[in-house]
C-alpha cells in the first residue's frame, strides 16, 4: 500500500512538473493515511510539497505494540516465529546499506513485542529516512487520548520535525477525533498548505526555477 502510494504521488507529481503545471501539494491522512502521507512527504523530500497528517506517528512500532491494536496481535505465533525474525532483523544490518536501519542487539530482541516493534521500526520509522530541509508550513494534528496511535508516536513525529505546527486535540481519541474533530483537520489541512503556498511566493526565483 506505502508503495503504490508513493509511485501514484511521485508519477502524479512529476507529470505535473514536465507539463509545466503548480506543483504544490499538500498530503494528508487520517491514521494509516495519515502516516502514509507523512511517508511519501518525507520520501520525496520536495520544497513544494508539505504535510497535514492526522492522528499519525512516526512509526506503526506503537500502535501495534502498545496500541489497541496490539490485541489484534498472535502473540503466541509471533513467538512459535521469534528466532528466524530475529536472525532476518539482525542478518539486515549486515547487508549494504543496513547501517542507515535501526540497529538491535539479540540481548534487545528476547521478546514478541521486543520482535515485532523492531520489525516494524525497520520498515516503518520516518526518522530512517532523510531528514527534511523546512518543515515549518507542516501540520501534525494529534489527541491526546487516542488508545490506536497512542500519543507517544505523535510526540515521537514533533521532535522528529521539529519546527512543524504540533496540535492537540484535548480530551479526545481516534474514534471522536474523526467523528467530531473534521473542522479541526480541514482547518489543519488547509494551513499547511496556505503556509507552503505562501513559502514558494518568497522562495528567491532561482530557487523556483530550479523545482520546475
């Protein structure tokens, strides 16, 4: 899905670019799209691209761990499975480019939930990517009680972009969030993407010319 994502965008956007149209864009979500709209933002690193997810991490580690969803979770499998993922983890880190992943000692990789939080670290932790130039026109919107991306993950986003506009929802969770909180999301969407219009506008001209 992450990767049918970010062909779809990136094809889209370059089209855009060759036809000499605006590219600005402004990727949002709520929850997994919301993640994944932070994955394809920071995997391709563009100037006239910025960011409004909703109720998102930095990596899916937490919610599948410690989130509700860790219920949804075959412990028991995982276990029966525990010794080949962590050789396939740690065999990872010894192929080329594998000093750019998270690195794990077996001593750090004795449990199910130790297993899959680096399993899905390895493949999902935004800060493994490179690290962006100007987040300041992002917007991450969070709650403060969301029990599916706990808060933990949101704050784990801020500090990695730092310099983006961190919201709260106070006193709600995912559910609420989304039934109850959709101005606030329009409202985080369309301010990340006036802040980006008005960026470009005071962006130097060679600058421009060499995003076109």
């Amino acid at each position: 899905m992450g990767l049918g994502m970010l062909v779809e965008t990136t094809t889209l956007h370059d089209a855009l670019r060759q036809q000499g149209a605006p590219t600005a864009a402004c990727y949002s979500g709520f929850s997994l799209g919301g993640f994944l709209a932070a994955f394809i933002t920071a995997m391709a690193g563009q100037p006239d691209i910025t960011c409004a997810p909703c109720m998102a991490g930095r990596s899916a580690n937490l919610p599948f761990t410690k989130g509700a969803m860790s219920t949804c979770v075959d412990w028991a499998a995982l276990e029966r499975e525990q010794t080949i993922i962590t050789e396939f983890l740690l065999d990872l880190q010894a192929t080329p480019g594998g000093d750019q992943l998270h690195r794990w000692t077996p001593d750090e990789l004795r449990s199910p939930v130790a297993v899959l939080g680096a399993l899905l670290d390895t493949f999902t932790d935004l800060a493994q990517l490179p690290p962006l130039e100007d987040v300041s026109h992002f917007v991450l919107l969070a709650a403060d009680r969301d029990a599916y991306i706990p808060y933990e993950t949101h704050r784990q986003l801020a500090e990695l972009w730092s310099g983006a506009d961190a919201r709260v929802l106070d006193g709600h969770g995912h559910v609420t969030s989304f039934f109850l909180q959709q101005a606030a999301m329009r409202e985080a969407i369309a301010d990340a993407a006036t802040r980006l219009l008005a960026s470009l506008e005071q962006a130097p001209q060679q600058d421009r010319k060499a995003w076109a």
